[in-house]
C-alpha cells in the first residue's frame, strides 16, 4: 500500500489561492479545496478549523500577491505613473483576485486611513514630493485623488464594465497625475 500523502496547510493555502484567482471567491469552500487537493476534506479541516481561517490566510496571499504586482520596476521612467497602470492591469489580468481584495466586506476595517499609513506608502510619498517639490501633505492629497482614479479603472475592468485598453488608461492616469501636479504649482 502506497504512504498517504500529507496535505500540509501551505498546500491548503496555494489550492485556496488557485482556486479563488481561477473561479472566484464564491467558490472558495472546504469541498472544492479537497477537490482541488484529491483528498478528502478531512486533512483540509485539519490543516485550518474553520472556512474563515482559510479565507484570511488566502486574502494574506493575495495581498502580498498583489502588491508584488503593482509595484513599479527600477527601470520604470515614471514609478508613480507605473503603479497606477500596474494597479489598473491588475483588475483586468486578475479579476477574481481584484474583486477578493477590494469588493467584499470579509475584511472590512481597511480604509484610505489604513493604507496611509503602510510604511511602503510613505516611502512613495516621499518620493512624490521630492519628484514634484511639495510637501508630504500635498503629495498625501495627489496620491488619493490618483489612487481613487486608478481603482475606478481596476474596477470597472474586474467587473467586466470596461473594454481594457492601455494607452487610454495611461492619458487618464497622467491627465489626473500631471494634472493635479500642474494646479499645485499654479
């Protein structure tokens, strides 16, 4: 008789995580991460006590996944302009994982507050207001009105609302960018 193989939580986390970039988080149970397995849902629930704890590890890995993702590359002419486009290809190339990150209230509590105060989005401030020669205040006010245009983008491309089409991403992205930019210097 062949050894059982030993379903560890790290394999229950990477099915959970598969299964919700591939068929959404509705269908993120016990049964079809056993499924997704070929075990029975008996190691699952061994691995994790409850679907909960399942859904905050895979939103954990995610998160990370996602922020992976946006994160402009050293060789990007323009890191903020990057970020908001990597941030806007995120809800088309990943639609399941968009609409589990951002519009379902499993996890609310995360507000604009919350994300001011990632310590990665204080280096970015930084660096906005060095690049535009303004404060951390003004750049804090730039950095929202840009994010709020880039998340109705992502958004309305994870829910199927808006045919994707980078080069009008990116003039909206810098009009609202290079815009805002311009008013601040009068």
């Amino acid at each position: 008789m062949p050894p059982k193989v030993k379903i560890t939580k790290q394999m229950i986390e990477n099915a959970s995580f598969e299964l919700v970039r591939t068929e959404g988080h509705e269908n993120l149970n016990v049964r079809n991460i056993a499924k997704y397995l070929g075990c029975s849902t008996q190691p699952v629930l061994y691995g994790f006590k409850t679907v909960d704890e399942i859904r905050e590890a895979t939103y954990e890995m995610a998160d990370k996944y996602h922020t992976e993702y946006i994160m402009p590359k050293e060789d990007d002419e323009d890191p903020m302009l990057a970020l908001g486009l990597n941030y806007v290809r995120f809800g088309q190339e990943e639609k399941n994982l968009f609409r589990f990150l951002f519009q379902t209230d499993k996890f609310g509590g995360k507000d604009i507050d919350t994300l001011f105060a990632d310590p990665g989005l204080a280096e970015i401030l930084g660096v906005m207001a060095s690049g535009l020669k303004t404060n951390i205040e003004q750049a804090r006010e730039m950095f929202l009105t840009f994010f709020c245009v880039a998340h109705g983008l992502a958004s309305l491309l994870a829910n199927n609302s808006m045919a994707y089409d980078e080069e009008k991403c990116r003039k909206m992205l810098e009009d609202v960018f290079y815009g805002m930019a311009a008013a601040r210097k009068g």
